[in-house]
C-alpha cells in the first residue's frame, strides 16, 4: 500500500512554529514572560480588557523552550496527518 505524504498544512504549520522560535530565541530570551507577552503571549487582563484579541492566535506559535516547541510540533505531525486540510 502506498504511504500518504504530509499533508501540506501539517508542514506549515510545524515550520511556522519552529521559524517563530528560533527568531524570537535569536532577539531575546524567550523564557522572559515580559518578553513573551511583548510578542503576543496570550494573557487573558490583555485580551479581555484592551481587546487585544489577536494573541489568541498569536499564542499558538510561542514556546519557551525547544522542549515546548517539540512537544507542541510533535502531536501536530501525528495528528493532522490523516485530516484533510
């Protein structure tokens, strides 16, 4: 039986993800929480009260850590494997 190639969403995703953490891993330190929340951490005083309803979406491609990182890619290359987007 032939093998089904990744999907190609599958690959942007995961390449999204680790592009995002090496540049902010290269302008600074990404286990800084003010750093974090700087780029677009997700912390709900921020979205709630000024409306800054973006970080819900950008939150998804910060890490702290290239564990975090992997952790993250790894389910996302397992998972959307067999979804058809």
């Amino acid at each position: 039986m032939k093998e089904r190639p990744k999907e190609i969403m599958t690959i942007m995703l995961i390449g999204i993800n680790i592009l995002v953490f090496i540049v902010l891993t290269m302008i600074g330190r990404t286990e800084d929480g003010y750093f974090m929340l700087q780029h677009g951490a997700m912390y709900e005083p921020y979205i709630i009260e000024n409306q800054e309803y973006y970080r819900l979406f950008t939150s998804l491609f910060l890490h702290n850590s290239l564990s975090t990182c992997y952790n993250n890619c790894f389910p996302v290359s397992q998972c959307f494997d067999f979804l058809p987007f």
